[in-house]
C-alpha cells in the first residue's frame, strides 16, 4: 500500500502462499522476540502491523547487522514486493 493524499492505495496483491510463507518464516525466526534498535544513516527495519498499529519492529544500519538469516528474510521481502507490486 502507498499513501495518496492521506488514503492508503493498494499497489499489488500477493498470493495466499505466500502471505503463509512469509509468516511461517517470521515466527521460524522469531523476530517477535528481537530488541533490535540500532539504527545508522542509512538503516533497514522489518515492522508487523496489526490493524494497522505497528506490534513490533526491529531496525539497524551497517554495524551490528543481525543474524544472517534475519538479513536473507529482509531482502526476500523485498523481492517479493518488487515482483507483486503493480504500481
């Protein structure tokens, strides 16, 4: 989703397997459990919204990066919202 004019756009829809894919993933590595805050000028952050409240969210820049898995889910989801995004 994007913001115009103070109304969120759908950009694209992403299939159901994948939306599972992409949670089983989230809860594998529990990135719920992680106190992550070390944002840089340049920094990269995973957020769960619920209801459009943010529930948790991790951040960090180049040094000290996370886990290498938790770095492998970040740019799969990126990925993903490139090849699902119709914007």
């Amino acid at each position: 989703m994007k913001k115009e004019g103070g109304e969120l756009k759908l950009w694209g829809k992403m299939p159901s397997n994948f939306k599972h894919q992409i949670f089983a993933n989230y809860n594998h590595l529990k990135i719920s459990s992680l106190n992550i805050n070390n944002p840089g000028n340049a920094y990269y952050f995973i957020g769960y919204q619920k209801y459009g409240q943010t529930v948790h969210k991790i951040t960090w820049g180049n040094a000290p990066a996370p886990d290498k898995e938790i770095i492998l889910f970040y740019n799969m989801m990126l990925e993903m919202v490139k090849k699902f995004a119709t914007h």
